[in-house]
C-alpha cells in the first residue's frame, strides 16, 4: 500500500499540487477500497491484489491526459450524494451545491413546484427533490444522453423526479404558473473564455452545457427569464448560476422584466456566482 502511495505521488507531482494529490488518492481509495482517510493511514502496511495496482495505474495513465476522476470512476460527489456522470454530463460543482442549499434556505413551505433547466447529471432536481418538503420536481435537458444518466441517478437514489426532454430556447411559455421555484445552471462560458480554462474541463466536458457565443453571452438567462415570468406563480423564485463576469447585466435583465427582491449572491471563492428574484405578488 505504502508503496503505490509514493508510486501515485511521483506520477502525478509534474502536474498536480499536493492537495489535489492528497484529493485524488482519498477518491480512488474510496472508490476501488471503501477506504476512508483513516482507512488509508491505517492499511498502510497492507499488500494490494495485482488487480487493485491495475486499476490503480489505469487511472493515473488516464489522470496524466487530464481527464477529470470523476468520468474516470463514473461517480461524483454532490450534497451527500453520489451521482453517476458521464462525459455528456456536466461534473457538479461545489458552487453548485451552494446554489442549492440557498434554495432549500429560503424556501420552508412544502408541496412547492420547481423546474431546473438544464439539469444534465441531475445534481440540482434530485437534490431539492430530497431537500424540500413534499415537493413536484420536474427537470428538462436538450441532451437525451444525459436525461438518461440523470434518470438512473434519480432511480439509484431512490427520488422522485419527472424528467423531459426539451430545449429551454424553444420552449413556449405556458398559458398558466405551473411552478413555486425554477432553477437553472445554464451555459454561461463566452467562446474567448476557453482560453483562461482547464484542459480537464475544455478536453473532456459537454461544450454544450458550457458554451455561450461571445454576442448572446445572456442567450440562457433571457430565454429562461420570459418563460419564467409566465411559469412562475406570483411570489414565486427564481434562481440561477451565473457568469461572474455578466452579475450587472444579469441583475438589470430580470429588473427590466418585472421581476423584485433581486439578489447578486458571492459563492465561497468571493465570485458574484448566483441570482435570486422574485416574481411579483401581482403579476
């Protein structure tokens, strides 16, 4: 065990810190062993089976070409849970969790109604599906292949979300509210950001659900806000993860369609990352 520790820790030295390494080490043990930090520490003497080096040397080959653990294993970490993703899925974030656990903050009443657009793995539906009192949670994508890891995450977790298949940017506004809360992490990256990004990120995630032209970068956020005005109910929520870089334009997009009590929200890296609006009692 000792030594496929150092083994891991040479490998990957060129180009991770050491906390990611520490990081990743904890990940693997976790996944292929069941081990927990202690665990590690305490199997330190311990031989590991031909197989489990395998596995363990398949990973760093596949680490070194910088694909994100997480497609790597198939499993990511979000609010408690372990959703499965796949390279058509979005890899949930820590920022994200944040957005969620603000919802479930602000929202106490039970048998709300929520949408989340855009919901590639699941993360946020399943999430507030788990989090709020009696609530209906529907969620639609554009992909197809990620409705269907985000069916089998709400399967495995035994939660119950409707889910379906549309495009946000052709959806027609409904006749009557049909929701409390509705919640969206669009694409929000302009294309002359690609160069400031990661390759883990730019290599291996859906560009799709990342992308936004450098003309349009509020493209999501307009279209989701006209449908929410006729979706909410009055006095109903609106949230979204937003582009650091447009919070202004953001903020006077929704103050431009009627919407009240709107909030620009830091996440934990001091980043305007959120928005919270409300549609008014009398609309």
């Amino acid at each position: 065990m000792k030594q496929t520790l150092q083994h891991i820790k040479d490998t990957l030295s060129p180009i991770f810190s050491q906390g990611e390494i520490n990081s990743l080490i904890k990940i693997i043990f976790e996944n292929l062993k069941g081990y927990s930090q202690v665990d590690i520490i305490m199997h330190g003497d311990d031989e590991l089976s031909d197989y489990i080096k395998g596995k363990v040397q398949s990973i760093l080959t596949r680490l070194l070409n910088h694909e994100p653990i997480q497609y790597i294993l198939g499993d990511a970490y979000f609010q408690g849970m372990h959703l499965k993703v796949t390279p058509h899925t979005l890899i949930p974030r820590p920022e994200t969790e944040q957005l969620v656990d603000i919802i479930v903050e602000e929202n106490h009443a039970s048998d709300l109604r929520v949408l989340d657009i855009g919901t590639g793995s699941g993360a946020i539906a399943i999430a507030l599906a788990r989090a709020l009192r009696f609530a209906q949670v529907d969620a639609i994508d554009i992909s197809a292949e990620a409705l269907s890891v985000a069916r089998q995450n709400a399967k495995t977790l035994k939660t119950r979300v409707n889910f379906a298949l549309k495009d946000i940017l052709a959806e027609p506004a409904p006749s009557a509210p049909l929701y409390d809360i509705i919640v969206s992490n669009p694409p929000y990256i302009t294309e002359k950001e690609r160069h400031d990004m990661e390759a883990n990120v730019l290599d291996y995630e859906p560009h799709t659900a990342l992308f936004v032209p450098d003309n349009d970068p509020l493209l999501f956020y307009r279209a989701i806000t006209l449908y929410a005005k006729s979706a909410l109910a009055p006095g109903g929520r609106l949230y979204f993860e937003i582009n650091q870089n447009f919070s202004k334009e953001t903020e006077q997009l929704l103050d431009n369609n009627g919407f009240t009590n709107i909030a620009v929200i830091k996440d934990m890296y001091a980043n305007d990352r959120f928005v919270s609006a409300t549609k008014p009692l009398d609309k």
